[in-house]
C-alpha cells in the first residue's frame, strides 16, 4: 500500500513548519555564517591598514625594556627602581609569567612592562613621618581571604605578611566573614 503524498499549496506554512523541525541547524547556520562575515570583514580591514615599504622605514618601534637581576634583588625592590614604585612589582611578575614565589636567579632577565608607575613606595622619609604609623582596620567579608584584603589595602597581595604579623594570624592564615583586622 502506498501512501501518496499531499501536495502543499501553503508554503509559508511549511516553510515555517520546515524551520520549526530545523531551529537548531538554522541557528547554527546561521552563527556561523555570521562568524564567516565578521572574519572576512575584518581580514579586509586589516588589508587596509597595510601600510607601504616607503612609510614603514619612518615608523619607530617601541623597544622592549629589560632589566638584569642582581644578586639579592627581588620584584619589589627592582619595581622601585624602576618605576618608583614597589607595588609594580605584581605586573613584572605578570609580564614575565613567573609564579609564586616569585623566585629570581642572577643574571636573569626579566621584561618591564610598558605601564603607569602605581602609589610611589620612594622617597625620603621625614623625622615626623618615621615617628607616625598609619593603622585602620577593615571588616573581612564573607569569603575574602588575605591574599585579596592585601591586593585591596596595600594594592599589592604580596604585602598580606604585614597583615599576618600585625593580627597574630597562626598558619593556615584562615580569616572569617566579620572578622575585624588591623592594617598597619
């Protein structure tokens, strides 16, 4: 027995019936059609950006800047000579890709990062100022750990020692939500 088929004389209908039983093949289709436009729109941009021999030679290269470590250097004391600031330190790291604990070897080579001098941690220090000691406290919150309060108060998490020795944290440096702390 054979079924014959309907003729459909609607065709928006099954068009629409047709793209129903299909929606995720068109939307899929449809991505990467738009992903094939945007790439090709922006290869030819780049073809528009290219820039002749003769203007080239007249183009100044930024050079890369590096520096030598030097027996007992490390990143904080490096960035201060640096950039002025020791708190610059965490982009060298990141520069160079070196993780913690940011262990330099002699002669090593790092690059310096192309970037703003942070909070200068340079400069002489007056009678006044040696005599005064800078404390607050601030509130832990919930799921903070000291690693975080550091890069908060002191812009730099390598500085969480200060906050472990000036509130007597015993190892393993746990700290809870409300918990007060004092920042020297």
């Amino acid at each position: 027995m054979k079924i014959k088929r309907q003729e459909i004389t609607d065709y928006q209908s099954a068009v629409l019936l047709l793209i129903k039983q299909k929606y995720p093949l068109f939307l899929l289709g449809v991505c990467i059609s738009s992903y094939a436009v945007f790439f090709a729109l922006d290869k030819i941009d780049m073809f528009k950006k290219n820039i002749p021999i003769s203007e080239a030679k007249n183009i100044q290269v930024e050079q890369v800047r590096t520096y030598t470590v030097q027996l007992n250097d490390d990143l904080w004391g490096i960035a201060e000579k640096m950039y002025g600031s020791g708190f610059n330190g965490v982009d060298i790291a990141r520069a160079n890709n070196l993780i913690e604990p940011f262990t330099l070897v002699e002669n090593q080579i790092l690059i310096l990062p192309s970037i703003k001098s942070k909070k200068s941690t340079t400069g002489d220090i007056t009678e006044k100022a040696a005599q005064t000691q800078r404390v607050t406290e601030y509130t832990v919150l919930s799921g903070e750990y000291l690693w975080q309060i550091a890069e908060k108060v002191y812009g730099d998490g390598n500085q969480m020692s200060k906050l472990i020795d000036a509130n007597r944290i015993p190892y393993p440096y746990n700290v809870e939500g409300g918990q007060k702390l004092l920042v020297p």
